[in-house]
C-alpha cells in the first residue's frame, strides 16, 4: 500500500544552467520519468541547449540568458519567480549550485529544492534553499561537513532508461577499429579529473589488440592526442568526439573504464552495466559507492596505471568473470536504481501524492 503524501497539485519546476554531460542526459530522464508519474513539469535553461527538443517532449521549456549583471540578474529571477507563480508549482528544484542564485524565494505554497551532482563549492548563493539533494552520500555528508543542516539534506541516486531491444551497436569499422578488437571506453568532459591519460597510457602496455574508445571533448583532448602520439599508440587510441547518445557507442565496446580520480558518482558505471558491460573504476567517491569490488565491477586505486592494467587482463583473462560482474551489474540497477524507484523518491522529498502511480 502506497501512502497518499499531499494534495497538492503535481506539478514542479526546474531552473537548469548546464550545457552537455551526463548530468543532462539524467536531467532530461528524471524529467520524463516525472512526467510519466501524471506530474506537471516548467523548466528554465540556457537558449540553444542540444537537448531542449528531447525535454521539450514532456516538459513547458522556457529558454532564458541568465546574466551576471547585478540588476539583470535581479529582473530574471523576478521572471522566474512569476511564471513559476503563474504556473501553480508546488516544488522548485535547482540543478547544481550555479542554479542556486536564480531560485525563488520558498513560501508556504512552494518549496525549494537543490539537486548537487558534485562537490558543493560553498552556501554563499543558497539563501533560497530549503533542501539540499545529493546524489551520492559523499556529497551530502561533505555539505554537511561543510555546515548545511543534515535535516535538509537527502541522497537520491540516479537512473538510467532501459535501452531499447533493438537497439544496434555503430561499426567499428567507421572507426578505425577491428572487429575482433578488445575495446575499452571511457566517456566524459576532457579535464585533469577524468584521467584519459591513464587510458592511454595503460592501452600502450596491453597487447596490441586492445583499443580504447574515448567519447568526449574538452580542454585537454589535443594534449590527449599528442600523448597518444608519443607512445606509439595513435592507430589504438580513438577519439570519437562529443556524442548525445552514448550508448551505440557503449554497445560495440567490450569493457567500460571509469578511471576519474574525483568522481562524485559515475553516471557512466550505470550506462555500462546498462548495456551490459563489465565495469572497471577507479576507487573514486561515487564508484566506491556503486560496485562492490569483484562482484558488479572491479576497482583500481586513483591514477594507478598499474593497477588498471591489471584489472583490465584479469577481466579478459576469464570469460565466467566477465559474465558474473556483467550479471550482478544488471541487477543492481534493476534492484536499486531504476527509474520508477528513483523517481518515487523524489515524489516523497516533494510531497506529492503517489499514490495513484
């Protein structure tokens, strides 16, 4: 039995600055599951965003330039807050901190919500903030470490849609790839952080059958290229560019590699074990949180070559290794980060009533 929260009107905004990245992508899936849950849905986001079709679909989009000027910056938040008025929203909920100084202010009709996929920076622009979401617990206990109530802080996890039956696998053959080629993949922004370097560097000490597929783009890719050059190993390292849609790309590759020093979560160790991959991370926060080591994914220490390297030849060195952490990586998004689980927490945070879901 399903308990009744509220009746309140279902219907929420979101106020969402972000440009492209695995926080989007999970930006427009929450909105959809949301939306498949009979909630009512406004969002406020940057003009020109590659996915404002996508979320167009199910959701009011309303495209703003959010200026830094001091009175312009007071004029759109007057905006916001009257079409969220406007609109009958019974929840607003901000999308990373830079979102934080835009909120409106919460009242006994609207509450105020902030979403953090990262560290928290600071409370310095959370004045409007009644709640803060973390998707991991790392990030909540640092806020709280950092000062933030822990009577307004929860962790929800993130999702990820099922991918369809008929889904199909883009050519390696497009890509300079073998087909009978063991390739590794690693997807993200190119900064310090992500650790492509560790990528290439470990594909130079492998045998010359594995390849590595970086999905991404950034401040760093032409250092990337050049170190792929300097270790001989340009015909086996891949750059395949920024891609809306990962997962054909996921789907031609043989193992996931998550080697990010810092990472809050890992939305990429969920679309692995989405496709069906095995998973291999870093020991970073979030994968720390997600795998459990042998069983639905193997860990490496941060930035140990050595240590991803050996990860990488004991996966391919058992074929019954590969098929249990492809198993148990199944499972765990089916048993704990599934959409409509995911999506009822936020119900709850929110007081809406779920009862007819």
């Amino acid at each position: 039995m399903v308990t009744k929260l509220s009746n309140r009107p279902r219907k929420l905004a979101h106020i969402h600055l972000g440009v492209d990245g695995g926080a989007e992508r999970f930006f427009v899936r929450l909105s959809k599951a949301l939306a498949e849950r009979d909630v009512e849905q406004i969002a406020f986001i940057r003009p020109d965003r590659s996915w404002r079709d996508e979320l167009a679909r199910h959701c009011d989009v309303r495209e703003l330039t959010f200026s830094r000027s001091h009175i312009k910056r007071h004029f759109v938040r007057w905006h916001i807050t009257h079409e969220i008025k406007k609109f009958g929203a019974s929840s607003t909920l901000g999308w990373m901190s830079p979102a934080s100084k835009w909120l409106p202010k919460p009242g006994p009709n609207m509450r105020t919500f902030l979403r953090l996929g990262d560290w928290p920076d600071g409370f310095h622009t959370y004045g409007n903030v009644q709640h803060l979401i973390g998707n991991t617990p790392d990030i909540v206990a640092q806020a709280i470490e950092m000062g933030w109530p822990a009577d307004r802080a929860t962790v929800i996890s993130n999702f990820v849609e099922p991918l369809p039956e008929d889904l199909k696998p883009v050519d390696r053959a497009a890509y300079n790839t073998p087909s009978d080629a063991i390739v590794l993949v690693h997807l993200g922004r190119f900064v310090q952080r992500k650790r492509f370097d560790l990528m290439i560097k470990a594909v130079a000490q492998l045998p010359q059958t594995v390849h590595a597929w970086l999905i991404g783009d950034g401040e760093l890719m032409n250092e990337m290229i050049a170190l792929a050059r300097s270790l001989s190993v340009e015909d086996r390292v891949h750059f395949m560019g920024w891609q809306r849609d990962p997962a054909p790309y996921l789907k031609a590759a043989d193992i996931l590699v998550c080697p990010t020093d810092d990472e809050p979560l890992g939305n990429i160790v969920l679309e692995g074990w989405n496709v069906g991959l095995p998973v291999i991370a870093a020991a970073s926060p979030g994968p720390s949180w997600l795998i459990e080591n042998g069983v639905n994914g193997l860990l490496f220490p941060c930035g140990d070559v050595e240590g991803l390297i050996y990860s990488v030849r004991n996966t391919l060195a058992r074929a019954d290794k590969i098929k249990s952490l492809v198993k148990n990586g199944t499972q765990s998004l089916e048993q704990n980060l599934s959409a409509i689980s995911i999506s009822d927490q936020y119900l709850r945070l929110f007081s809406m009533d779920i009862s007819s879901s």
